[in-house]
C-alpha cells in the first residue's frame, strides 16, 4: 500500500522539503525535543527549527548543529514559559509543521502555549501535539481553531485523557483501540497515531502490521513525533506522513530487535534506521 502512496518528491532546495518548527525541551528534558527533532530531518524535512527553554539552547544548538536555535524565556522553575511563544512567532509564521510537546515537563505552562498557538502558527501549517501539549487539548480555547489540522500522538493513557476517561485504555482490545482512535480523530478533528493505528476524522482507520515491543521505551514517541512532522513539513497530507511515519517508527524498531536484541535498544537508534526503511519501502 505505502509504494502505491508514495510520498513528495525532494524537490531542489531544504525549501522545497519543508520547514519545520519543534516547540519542547524545558530544562530537565531537552532530549525529548532533540530526539523529535533529528526524526524530522531524518525522514527528509528541509530546514529545522527548535525553540527551546533558554538555559538549554546552547547545548541544543550543539548537539543539534543541523538545526536553528530559538531561545524561549524560563519559569523560575526552569520550564518554558508558555505566553511567550511570540520569541519564535518568525520561525511559526513560515512553517509549514509544527510540533508541540516534546520535552515540556509542566502542565499549567504547557496548556498556555497551546492556548496561543493560532496566533503565531501559519494558518496552512499542520500542528502536531504531543506529551503535555496533548493534555492541554480538551479544554485549550485554542480547539476549535486547530480542528481540521492538528495530528495528534496519544499513548494510552493520553489517549484516555482525550476521551475524558480515567483508566487508560487496554492496550489487548483491538476493538476497543479501533473505536478510541476513531473517536479522538472525530471529536478533535485530528489524524490520529495510537498504538499501531492511525484514524482520519472522516472515519478511515489504519493499522499498522509491524512493530516490536522494545519500542516501548524512553524517547520512543518523540521519535514517533518528530517522524510524522517531518513528513508533514515535506508536504505529505497528515494521514499520509502519519501512517507512513507509523510503519517506518515500527519497522526501525523491527530491526534493531533483530541486531541489537528484544530488548535494550535507544530510541537514539531507531533515527538512523528511518531513512533506511524510507529508502527499502520505496
């Protein structure tokens, strides 16, 4: 299915691939962002932006040098302080993703970023959120502005958030992931990536048929994330890159059962792999 879906060509310049804008890595968790970030660039983004909690932008810019650094203003407790989203309003403005949530670690600040994303976000950039971002949906004031372009990334519990329920979902029930995914898709006007599947609000599910428990692992999701925004940013539709996206994150994680073992391996490691599954589908 995917070769007969193929995605955007390259194109002749980084413009012509995408740009894309991360927003995440307070403090104490930059990694997150990092990781989602090197993902877009892996699966063929063009130009990448990160804006980052300050006190980390240095560092970022350094373990990332592919990648422009914009410094968002801390907390005093060290998180990104959400109302001031306008620092890297330039970068928002040309993107054409953006991904929110990697590495924010601060729910209150989280839910206030969310809230002032249409007003720096171009409004033909697809918005991907995820982590704290997620949370911050239901009753961001910002839903109904994003409905019809966001892409969302739940685990289970988040997924559960979304649906207004307490218990995370079974992650044993098909039926009831089936049911769930479609719904958040539906009720938030979302291309949704939840265990395996993918949903469109108009009703087409997908489910992916690969896959590794070793996934389950530290800094998987941003990868995930940053995957399907990459994807975005060169210019495939949102249930396109996210289920492409979904099936290279699986495949990596297949291959690295096979060379690094079951269990064990980093999510660091699956971001060399993308492109290799990129290349082996195609």
């Amino acid at each position: 299915m995917l070769r007969d879906w193929s995605l955007p060509s390259p194109g002749a310049s980084k413009y012509d691939r995408g740009q894309i804008v991360v927003v995440g890595g307070d403090k104490r968790s930059p990694g997150a962002a990092l990781l989602a970030a090197e993902a877009s660039l892996r699966v063929g983004a063009g130009r990448l932006t990160v804006a980052i909690a300050e006190s980390v932008a240095i560092t970022a810019a350094v373990a990332l040098p592919e990648s422009g650094v914009v410094l968002l203003p801390e907390t005093a407790s060290g998180h990104i302080d959400g109302s001031r989203l306008d620092e890297a309003a330039d970068d928002l403005s040309k993107a054409d993703a953006v991904l929110v949530g990697p590495g924010l670690d601060d729910a209150e600040q989280a839910a206030v970023l969310v809230a002032g994303l249409p007003e720096v976000v171009g409004g033909d950039a697809v918005v991907l959120l995820d982590a704290y971002a997620l949370a911050a949906l239901p009753d961001s004031p910002s839903r109904d502005a994003l409905s019809g372009r966001l892409v969302l990334t739940p685990n289970l519990g988040e997924a559960a958030s979304l649906l207004g329920q307490d218990d995370p979902l079974d992650a044993g029930s098909d039926d009831q992931l089936d049911a769930a995914t479609l719904e958040i898709a539906r009720r938030y006007g979302a291309v949704v990536s939840c265990q395996a599947r993918v949903a469109h609000p108009d009703g087409r599910l997908w489910r992916i048929g690969t896959g590794h428990g070793g996934l389950g692992t530290s800094g998987s999701g941003d990868v995930l994330a940053g995957a399907i925004a990459g994807l975005s940013a060169r210019g495939a539709s949102r249930e396109q890159a996210a289920v492409w996206a979904t099936h290279a994150h699986a495949a990596a994680g297949d291959r690295l059962a096979v060379a690094v073992g079951p269990l064990g391996f980093l999510a660091s490691e699956l971001l060399e792999e993308l492109p290799r599954v990129l290349v082996e589908i195609g």
